[in-house]
C-alpha cells in the first residue's frame, strides 16, 4: 500500500474512533445532567405513581450501558428515537431544520471563504501599509463585537431604515432560491463578519511565513510581479494551514449559529436545540450533539486530508 | 550595444542592523566596489563571510536581500543604468538579461511545483519563448548539464532529484531564458567534492558553449581559479585587488590575498600508534528506528591517548551516525565500545557522570549550541558546577584559565554569544568540553561553517590544546585539507563502511582503492588548469577501462 493511502485510511479510522468517543461523552453527559423529564413534563402537581409509571414508558430506568447500545445502533441506521416532550420522530423533525443550517452556512462561507483568502492576499502584497493596517483593523473590530449586537445593528439600519433585506430570516420549501436568498442576506452579512477575521489573518500569516522562503526570492529574481509570486508560489505552500482555518470556521458556521438563528428566527437546528434544552428532552439534546459531533469532526478530518495531498513528497513519493 | 555588459561603478550598499538593546541603525555594508565585465567573461567575485560578495552579485539584479538597500553609485547592464529604473524595468532586466544561481538549489526550487514548470517560467513569462520551445530549449540544457533521463526530469518534484542534480537544474533555469549574465552565488558550495567536480565542469561548459558571461561567487579560491578570466577579492565590503585569474592566483600583490592563497598552513607530524587505545570501536553495526537498512556496516576504529583520528566522507556515509553510537545517542545493533580500558553501556541513560565526564563533543553550529540568554562565563562553569562541584572564586579562577587557553582572555566572561563572532563562539564550546577534562573529544564539522582563515586558527588551537591536556579528537569532516592538517590516523567511511584505515602518510598515499582516488582527485587545488586535467584523466581511465 502506498504511504499516502494508509495516512489517509489512519485518519479515517481515527475519525470514526473519535466520533465514537464522542457519542460515548454525549451520552454519559446528559445522563448525569440534573433535572426530571418526567417531572417537567407531568409538572409540580403530579402524583409519584405517575411519575413512575411515565419513567418507565420512557425507558429511563433500564441500565444505561444497555441505553447506550440502544440508542448508538439506532443513530447509526438512521433512528434518533422520538422527542420525549412532542412524541415527534427526531431524525424527521431535525432533517429540515438540519438542511436550513446547512443551507445558511453554506452561503456564508461561499461569501467569507474566498472574500478573507482574498483579503488575506491583498494583505500581504501590501504588508505593513495602509491596506494591510485596514484590512486588520476592520475585521479584528467586527469579530470583537458580540454577534447579536451586530445583528441588530443591522437590522435596524439595513432592515428597518433602508429596508434592502428583510429583519426576519422566514424561510420555507415554496420559496425560490432568489427569495430564501434574500431572506437570508442579514444573517450571512453577520456570520460572514464574524469568521472573515480569524481565516483572513491565518492565510496573511501562513503566506508571509513561505514568504520567507528561498524560492521566493528565486521567484522574485524571475521578475514576476508580486501577485503572481504570491499567488503561483507562496499560495500553493500555504494551502494546508490555510484548509486548517477555513475548515474550522466552516464548523463554527454549522455548529455555533444558534445566536443569529435565535437572533433572526431562523428555523435551523440551533433554536431547535435550545428549545429542547429547555424542556430537559433528552434524546433531542443528545442527536443534536451527535449530529454537531460528525460536522466538525467530519470537516477537520476533510482539513487533514487535503494537508496530507498538497504535500507534494507524499504525492509523488521517490 | 558598448562592449561592456556589466559596469560597475563606485556601488555602495547599506543596511539597517537591530542590535539588541539599542534602537536599529543604518550601516555601510559595501564601500564604493567598481569592476567591468565584458560578453561573455567570468568574473570570480571571492571573499570571506561579510565581504559584501553575495550583496553585490545581486545588485546586479538591483535586489537587495532583506533590510538591503543600494545606496550609491551605478550599475549599467547593457549601457542602462539599472538603479535609474522603475519597478518594471527591473522586472524586465530579472529573469531575462540577468539570471541567478543560489548556493541552495534545494530550497530556491519550490516544493509543490514541477521542475519544468519552474525551469521556464522566466522565458515564458518575460516572451523570450514560447512555452513548448522552452520547454525544449530546457531538455537540451538538461542534457547539456549531464542530467539523467533529460526528456523526463522536468516531470518531476524537486525532493524526487539528487543535489547535484538540483544545482544542475538550476542552472539550467538560469540559462533558459538565453540571458546575457548569470549570476552564479556558490553554486556548489553545498555539495559534496566528488560531486562538485562534475557540476563545476557543467557549470563551465555550459557557460563556454552558450557565450553567457558569469560572476561566480565563491569563498573558495581553489574552484574559482578554475572558472573565472577575472578576479576581485573582496574583504568588509572593499576591493582588496582585482586582476587577471593568472596574477591572483600566481602572483599575489596584497597580504590578504597571499594568506588566501596559501591558507592551511599548518604541518603536524604524524604520531605513531601506543600501546592501548583510549578508544576502540568494535563490529559496530547500526541502524535508524523504523527503518530497513544498516547505516553502519561492522564498523572498526581506534584512537590512541592525546592523538587525532579523522573520519573522513561525503554526506551520507555513516559519519556522524558513528558519532552518535559512540555518545550512545543511538544504542548499535551489533559490537561494543571500549572506552579508558572498559566497555560502555550502548544506551545514554547507562552510562554513569564519570563516563559522560571524559567524552565529550564540539558540534558544527556554535551559535546553537549554547543557550544565547547565558554569558560566556556561566556557559563555560556549567560543566565545572556540574562535574566537580566548583564554586565561588574557585569556579572563576578556572574560566579563566580556560578563557586564556582559548586565547579570547577574562574580559569575555559578561559577554553573550550574540555578540560573539562565528571562530570565537566555536572557541568558547571548545573550552566548556575542555572544562570537564575529558579523555577524548568528538569534533563534527567544527569548522565546516567557518572561514577559511578563521578554522585555520581553531585548528591550530586545538592541536595547541592537545598538546597541552593530552586530549585525544575523533575529528569528523568532509574536508580533506581539515585532514591532512590535524590526524595522525585516517578513517575514509564510504556507505557506512570503513574503506580505507591506517597512519595519515598510509591513507594518503597510493596504491588508493578507487573511492579514495575519486575522492583525493576531487580536492579542487590552488593551479589553473587543474579541472580540466582532472577530467581528461578521469576521461582516459574510463576509456582505457
């Protein structure tokens, strides 16, 4: 087997291991949180014996080894078990609201990917100048800013004063794309804001570091102009750090909009989530947590993998 | 177009240095150098570290590297004045009329790129060529510069060739967009001798066969002899003298050029042999952790009390790897170490203070192999703190003791090594392993980073020094001379075998095995001529073979 490919089957393997030993954690967490759901659901007045005969309809007195195996093998063909509180099936609830997480974060970072790379570049052609000193100072400011103000500030002006775009991100299945675009537009505007810094500065730093590089100045003695030093022979050395970084802000896009859903009304997992936090439902919590889990585990492991491609002694081993 | 290419005239170069704890200043780095260079000569630029020889080879280009700024006189390249230009008219001049061979062709080739990509994208870029005839003008180089498989080569990465390959192909970028002068900053300075010989001799037909003129840089005066019409020494940034190739080297005017000239002038009578062996080397046989191959094949060496034993070889034959089985950094496969009469533990973690205490070892970098935030005198206590528990007055008596014996005196013991120079950094190692008292000292490379004059200096130190403690070295190198100067016996190691063992006058003297031949014969030497003698030797033998 080529070195290549048993790295990247290690890094699979090693994934699925990880994401096993999440589920193991998510379990165990939300079995020792404290609180009834039996009690919230009959509420305050309700007698012991129905409490213990609710308990026991819910499955919440067998071993929990024996819960864990239950409720892993069902995951894993595609059955989350049903909401405690609603008596809803929660792979079905969560599948459209997981497609308009998706669908959001999506758009985001095809907004903030190209637009912090490209800033990033632009960055470091004009390395310590005014458009360098701008371009950090702006998006270090708005991902200081909590991102719920930034909604709202937004909102008021952009929705309410120059009415471009809609306060509110309603979105259904009749809608058009154009329309639930449009929809949208605000809540991207905000996650775009918050990501841009932290992937923009890491592509500055990781090119300015190649640029350090004796090919460079073999580049430079070429008399190649100075994007196209950066671009054919800095970027291409730096795509791996700078995978590393969009894919973690790929993650946060999925997993940590529940402010700017809540903030916008978005219906995606994240309200969802807290709805059911709040209710003390169990088996919602823990798919949630598990379908979190495989994202960011999921995208990690596609930022290693291409780590492992572009470096060329892998790809063309002697 | 005038018949001059490159005209040089009174170029001053300046940079901005930070020294530490005061604000950065402005300096001069290069005073005022003037030179020409006619179509299709070679001019050998040569100097020490901080001649200002790089700087100025790349003023050519009107490129300052880092911090560097030209900051005076002119520059004409084919009767422009180039520091008069704009951004792109350098860009026009770069890559085009004017080329550059760096001393690393392994880090100027950019990993993620295919060589032929890289070989021509300065002809196609500056519309010199079309891409699919510079490709073929890059196959014809390839083959010109003696690279294996020439139609195929440029399909590969970087990491997928030799060396020496590597430094052929960038010569082979250098020459493909047809420029009018290379640049050429020690192109083979990083290679091994056997395989500096081979692109020495491409390097120069090439530039015969295709009438490009040349300035070589080079800190070695022997390989410049063999390729330049022209010399300039340079020294601190000042023209020292400046000739024809043939008064240089045969009659020097200047005191500084004399002692380049004649550098290695030490003479050390060879030792005979005592009666036992401080160290001895039995059936070594080692191999890396995770790896499938010896680099150590049945190893068997000794060195006698207050003596020097060489171990000689190019990169890759097993050198250091000896060194790093003798200090136990990695335990052998296979045979012993007998050490002061007994038999050393094979692993670092068995072997007791006393053990540690009497072999000690001087590496190639100074300058990393002391902590930068101690003074030279903590640096130099340690191991008397450490080995016999000095303190207070006593422990200062003795570093000075030590800073007198390396010749640099008391006042450097507040000094840190940042403020140091390269030979006296590697004088202060050399007394912190003196100040254990050891039995034996493992020298690696100690001088291969220093100039010429400079290790010539430590060297005579620690021959002093032996004499003196009755210390014994294994001293390993890649250079001859360094051998010739200093042992009384010889290791050639060649794959990880011993190839050749004995006395200095008996390695050194025929009947040689064919390794040791190819690599004695490789030692380029102080003589005009001396290349092409070698080569059409080298090319009778094989004919008559």
């Amino acid at each position: 087997m080529s070195p290549i490919v048993k790295l990247l089957a290690q890094r699979i393997a090693l994934s699925l291991l990880l994401l096993l030993l999440i589920s193991v954690v998510i379990f165990a967490g939300t079995i020792v949180l404290p609180g009834d759901v039996a009690q919230s659901i009959l509420g305050q007045s309700a007698t012991p014996e129905a409490l213990a005969n609710l308990r026991a309809e819910l499955g919440v007195n067998d071993p929990p080894v024996q819960r864990y195996f239950a409720w892993l093998f069902g995951a894993m063909q595609g059955d989350l078990g049903t909401a405690l509180t609603s008596g809803q099936d929660i792979a079905q609830a969560l599948s459209s609201r997981f497609w308009n997480t998706l669908f959001l974060a999506f758009w985001a970072a095809v907004v903030a990917v190209p637009l912090a790379i490209f800033l990033g570049l632009l960055a470091v052609r004009f390395k310590d100048r005014w458009p360098d000193k701008m371009i950090s100072a702006v998006t270090l400011a708005s991902i200081s800013i909590p991102e719920f103000l930034i909604g709202y500030v937004l909102m008021y002006f952009i929705a309410v004063k120059l009415r471009w775009f809609p306060s509110v991100a309603m979105v259904n299945d009749s809608m058009g794309l154009f329309d639930k675009l449009n929809a949208i537009a605000l809540p991207i505007a905000v996650l775009t804001l918050v990501v841009l810094a932290h992937m923009m500065r890491m592509t500055r730093a990781a090119i300015l570091n190649v640029m350090q590089s004796a090919y460079i100045e073999t580049a430079e003695l070429k008399g190649l102009n100075a994007f196209q030093v950066i671009y054919r022979h800095a970027f291409p050395n730096a795509i791996a750090p700078i995978v590393n970084v969009v894919m973690l802000n790929l993650a946060y896009l999925v997993v940590g909009v529940v402010v700017i859903e809540v903030v916008f009304v978005y219906p995606g997992m994240g309200q969802y989530l807290v709805d059911h936090v709040s209710k003390r439902d169990v088996p919602v919590v823990q798919a949630c947590g598990l379908i979190f889990a495989a994202v960011y585990i999921g995208l990690n492991m596609i930022a290693d993998i291409v780590a492992i491609l572009s470096n060329p002694r892998l790809r063309h081993p002697k | 177009m005038s018949d001059t290419l490159l005209k040089v005239r009174d170029l001053k170069i300046g940079a901005t240095i930070y020294p530490p704890g005061e604000r950065p200043r402005d300096i001069e780095i290069v005073h005022g150098v003037s030179f020409d260079l006619a179509p299709g000569k070679v001019l050998g630029l040569i100097g020490e570290s901080g001649a200002g020889k790089s700087t100025i080879g790349l003023a050519s280009m009107a490129y300052g590297r880092g911090g560097v700024k030209i900051t005076g006189g002119e520059v004409w390249v084919n009767g422009r004045n180039i520091l008069k230009g704009g951004h792109k008219d350098i860009r026009k001049l770069r890559g085009a009329e004017v080329t550059y061979v760096s001393q690393s062709a392994a880090a100027s080739f950019n990993p993620a790129k295919k060589i032929m990509d890289q070989v021509v994208e300065a002809a196609v870029e500056q519309k010199k060529f079309s891409r699919k005839d510079a490709e073929a003008r890059a196959r014809v180089l390839f083959a010109k510069l003696g690279l294996p498989d020439p139609d195929n080569i440029g399909e590969r990465y970087p990491h997928q060739v030799s060396g020496g390959q590597l430094q052929r192909c960038m010569t082979a970028l250098a020459l493909c967009p047809e420029p009018d002068l290379v640049v050429f900053d020690e192109p083979t300075t990083a290679l091994d001798v056997t395989t500096q010989i081979d692109v020495l001799m491409a390097i120069k037909e090439a530039i015969r066969d295709t009438g490009v003129a040349a300035l070589y840089i080079t800190h070695d005066l022997a390989v410049v002899a063999q390729v330049s019409d022209d010399i300039m020494v340079l020294r601190m940034g000042n023209t020292v003298e400046y000739g024809n190739v043939d008064q240089i080297i045969n009659n020097p005017q200047e005191e500084y050029t004399k002692a380049l000239v004649s550098v290695r002038s030490i003479e050390h009578e060879e030792k005979a042999p005592t009666e036992e062996p401080v160290l001895s080397v039995r059936n070594i046989t080692a191999r890396y952790k995770g790896t499938q191959f010896d680099v150590l094949h049945n190893v068997n060496v000794d060195l006698y009390p207050g003596q020097t034993l060489a171990v000689v070889g190019e990169s890759g034959s097993g050198k250091s790897t000896l060194a790093r089985v003798i200090t136990g950094l990695l335990p052998p496969r296979e045979g012993e170490i007998e050490f002061a009469g007994r038999t050393l533990s094979p692993d670092l973690k068995g072997r007791t203070r006393e053990d540690l205490r009497e072999l000690q070892m001087i590496y190639q970098m100074a300058d990393v192999a002391m902590n930068p935030r101690q003074t030279v005198g903590t640096i130099i206590g340690r191991p008397l703190e450490f080995y016999f528990g000095m303190r207070g007055s006593e422990k200062k008596k003795r570093i000075i003791e030590l800073l007198d014996e390396i010749e640099l005196g008391e006042k450097f013991m507040d000094r840190y090594p940042a403020e140091l120079s390269g030979g006296q950094k590697q004088r202060v190692c050399i007394a912190r392993s003196l100040a254990a008292k050891p039995k034996m000292i493992i020298c690696d490379e100690v001088t291969s980073a220093l100039d010429p004059l400079v290790a010539d200096g430590i060297l005579k130190l620690l021959l002093d020094l032996q004499k003196i403690e009755d210390v014994a070295y294994l001293f390993i190198t890649h250079d001859l001379a360094t051998v010739r100067a200093i042992s009384d016996n010889i290791a050639v190691m060649y794959q990880g075998k011993v190839q050749r063992y004995g006395g200095k006058s008996k390695v050194l003297s025929p009947p040689f095995d064919d390794y040791t031949d190819l690599l004695l014969s490789s030692v380029p030497e102080m003589k005009l001529g001396w290349l092409e003698e070698v080569i059409a030797h080298r090319k009778m033998e094989s004919a008559g073979n």
